[in-house]
C-alpha cells in the first residue's frame, strides 16, 4: 500500500478543479501537446485538449479518477516507465513533498520531458499559517522534512517561479484553503483532505480542533485574526515553478 492508500479515501470530494489555478497551470505547460502528470492523483489538473498520460502509484487515488480522465500508468516518479524525451512537458501538482527521493523523481520528469511544471510550496510560509502556529504546531516537524518550492527551484535551475496565491473562497480544499473560514477545520472530510493533518498525530489534531472550536466559540478568533475577514485572497507559498 502506498501513503495516498491509507489517507486518499474520499480525495475527490475535497480537492476539486480552481479554475484560478488551472489557468497558469495551462499558461505554463504554453503549446506542450504531449504530457505526463506525475503523482497524477484524482487528476484534477490535467490540462484539456492534451495527450495527456497520468503516473499514480495509489490504488485507492486511481479508483477515483472520474470516467474520461487521462490513462494512467501505476508506477513512482523515481522509477518512470518511459523513454527519453517521451513528452513534451512533465506536469507535477503538490506531489513531490510526497516522494521518497525527490531529487531523483525531478530528474526523471527531465529525462522524459522537455518542459517540467512543478506545483509545491513554500514549508517556511506553510508552517506560519495561523492554523499550524496557534492550534497544531506538530505539523510544523513534517513540513520541516518535506522539499520546499525554493529548492525546487534551484534543483531544477528553473526558468520562472509564479506565485498562486490562494482565494478566499478556494474550491480546491488544500491544507491553507479555509483560512478565512476557519470553521470548516472543525469538519472531519476537510481534515482528510489534508496530507499534513491526515499524517499528523490524531491527538494533537484533536487537541487542537478544540482551541478553534472554543476560539470560535469565543469570538477569539476573529478578534485576533481581523485582518484576514476582508482580504481577497493570501498568499501561503504555492508556487508555480517553471523549466
């Protein structure tokens, strides 16, 4: 069983299509016909119109890639089944923080691509995130051990970095995605959509849904996080990294 076997269960609910985030994806990936979506997940990235093959090495996240999406192939990014130059551009959303050797899994998207479109974050922005700062710190220790969008970068010399900042009303239910609706971190189904809550001590997770919970309750906090109820949208490091 791979991780996404055991925390994927009901993926498709939570994380679905921001078309505020599809549109860079689709300016980035520019005339490429031919793809790979690597860590291809539910799929819901995958530019239309496009040859596009799909890599995922999760039984349960392949079950429930809707009727129509791209064929895919059950294999890891550090050991692609393809040749060289196979596409023209390799796309990977919020996957390598989940590899077992992310250096090596960017030099395959090289090897088989001529353009790579890497989606990841910034962990030092993640972990100053209210959620992880006031109610689960434990987070803050996984973060510190996955790839940040910065080495990324400089891993893959690459030729941009685009922030995305995340909207308010997000559709695409990512670990920062409710930061001005803190309420929705109370619901169990948002939590599982989040891999860094799905991995961290159930306890401490608990421990920390209680503060928000009582802080809700409170009117805490809203008093102490004012300055976010009217912003459009925050930046909590996704970044669009180019080569």
């Amino acid at each position: 069983m791979t991780r996404y076997d055991e925390i994927g269960v009901g993926y498709a609910l939570g994380r679905r299509t921001d078309p505020r985030w599809l549109a860079p994806v689709l300016a980035a990936v520019g005339s490429a016909v031919t793809m790979l979506d690597v860590g291809s997940g539910t799929g819901s990235y995958e530019p239309p119109s496009r040859r596009v093959v799909a890599v995922e090495p999760s039984a349960e996240m392949i079950r429930q890639r809707p009727p129509g999406a791209a064929p895919v192939v059950r294999a890891i990014a550090e050991a692609l089944p393809f040749p060289d130059r196979a596409f023209d551009a390799a796309l990977a959303v919020l996957t390598v923080h989940h590899w077992g050797d992310w250096r090596r899994g960017l030099d395959e998207l090289r090897r088989v691509s001529s353009r790579q479109v890497v989606l990841a974050y910034d962990t030092a922005l993640h972990n100053d995130f209210w959620l992880v700062r006031e109610y689960v710190p434990e987070v803050a220790e996984l973060e510190r051990s996955r790839p940040s969008a910065p080495e990324i970068a400089d891993f893959l010399d690459a030729s941009s970095v685009i922030s995305l900042p995340v909207p308010w009303d997000f559709a695409d239910g990512v670990f920062p995605a409710h930061w001005r609706r803190p309420e929705a971190y109370l619901d169990p189904a948002v939590r599982r959509s989040c891999s860094a809550l799905a991995q961290t001590s159930p306890a401490a997770v608990e421990r920390g849904m209680t503060r928000l919970r009582e802080d809700l309750e409170s009117g805490r906090w809203h008093e102490e996080h004012a300055d976010l109820l009217d912003l459009p949208e925050w930046d909590a490091g996704f970044r669009l990294v180019v080569n």
